[in-house]
C-alpha cells in the first residue's frame, strides 16, 4: 500500500532554511510512471503548489519560488526532499509530499498526511 | 499565471440533494488538465476526477466532472453524508494552480 511520510523541523526561524524528506514507500520511487511534488497551504489558505521532480532527478518549480527552492531525489532511499531557503512568515503552512500520475500531464492523484511548518523566531 | 475562480465559496445542501459546483479558468486549459479535490477537516486532499471528467480509482460515479475552456463544473448527484467537505479545483495545462475551494456545508 502506498504511503508518503513526510519529516523534518516543524519550526524555523525567518531568513532561514526549511528542509522537508518524504519517505515513499509501497513502490519505487525509480518507476517512470511517476513523478513526486511538494505542495503546501497556508492554516486557512488556498493550496499552493511548490514543484515536482522525476526519478531522473528533472525538475520544474512554481516560478514565484524558484529562487528559493531545491527538490531532490535520493532513490537508494526511496525518498525525495524539499529545501527552502530564505523563509518568511508567509512560508508557514502545511506542506504535503504528493505523487504525480500522468494523464495528457502530469497531475497530483495521491497525498501524504502533511506536516506542519511554522517560521517563527 | 492560470486563476481559477471556484463558486460558490459555500453551498449549503441537504443528503440527497444534488451539488453542482463551478470553476473558472482566466484562461483556456484545454478540455483534459482539470482536476477536482475533496478535502474533510484534518485530513490531505484526495483527488475525485482528473483529466476533467474521468474518475479516480474507487470514486462513486455520483461525482462527475465536465467542461472545457474556462468553464467547468463537478457535480455530487445525491449528496451523502461523507461528501460534506470541501472541494478544490486544480489545472495542470500552465504550471499548475488551485481554486480557493467550495464548501459543501449541511
């Protein structure tokens, strides 16, 4: 059964960098039918979506935070990581790890459960 | 950047009834790279239709999906109890972006 874990500080200090891990597991992270996002939401806010990376380690950001970001992917450990540097207090939200299916594109069809980011001093 | 505009913010609804909620691009996103989210309280979004009308795996076929353009629309038609939540739109043509949601409230 798939499942998405996502880990890493719940809280970070402005001017900062957020660092997230998703531990895949259920299938390979290697399998070219997927592909692996990051996407958040602000506590009352609209979903925003960060970017997503293939097993080949292609990249495509949301270009409002494509200075700040880095998605990777570590296929030995079956997992894909997220960096954001820079925080604010607008970068607090819920970020979610996501897998992408392919239908004409790329589309996000399954979530993990999220994980709560707070930028605070 | 692609807008969507999802109506109305809230829908008020009884079991049984049937929901029918709108999304608006600011511009065309084709006919095949719109998806649809539910999302209870607490929990990730899951997604109910993708390619605009085509269902996910071990979706209900009371939720459809249909549009082209910058019109679409994703109809509940009967309301259930565990379909109180919200919904959000999603296109994939440019980038992609999400609607603010529509909550189906009883």
């Amino acid at each position: 059964q798939l499942q998405l874990q996502e880990s890493g500080s719940g809280l970070v200090k402005p001017s900062e960098t957020l660092s997230l891990t998703c531990a895949v597991s259920g299938v390979s992270i290697s399998n070219g039918g997927y592909s692996w996002s990051w996407i958040r939401q602000p506590p009352g806010k609209d979903l925003e979506w960060i970017g997503y990376i293939y097993h080949s380690g292609s990249t495509s950001y949301n270009p409002s935070l494509k200075s700040r970001v880095t998605i990777s992917v570590d296929t030995s450990k079956n997992q894909f990581s997220l960096r954001l540097t820079s925080v604010t207090a607008a970068d607090t939200a819920m970020y979610y790890c996501v897998r992408n299916s392919y239908s004409t594109s790329w589309y996000p069809d399954y979530w993990g459960q999220g994980t709560l980011v707070t930028v605070s001093s | 950047e692609i807008v969507l505009t999802q109506s109305p913010g809230t829908l008020s609804l009884s079991p049984g009834e049937r929901a029918t909620l709108s999304c608006r691009a600011s511009q065309s996103v084709g006919s095949s790279y719109l998806a649809w989210y539910q999302q209870k309280p607490g929990q990730a979004p899951r997604v109910l239709m993708y390619g605009t009308s085509i269902r996910a795996t071990g979706i209900p076929d009371r939720f459809s999906g249909s549009g082209s353009g910058t019109d679409f629309t994703l109809t509940i038609s009967r309301l259930e109890p565990e379909d109180f939540a919200v919904y959000y739109c999603q296109q994939y043509a440019s980038s992609w972006t999400f609607g603010q949601g529509t909550k189906v409230e009883i």
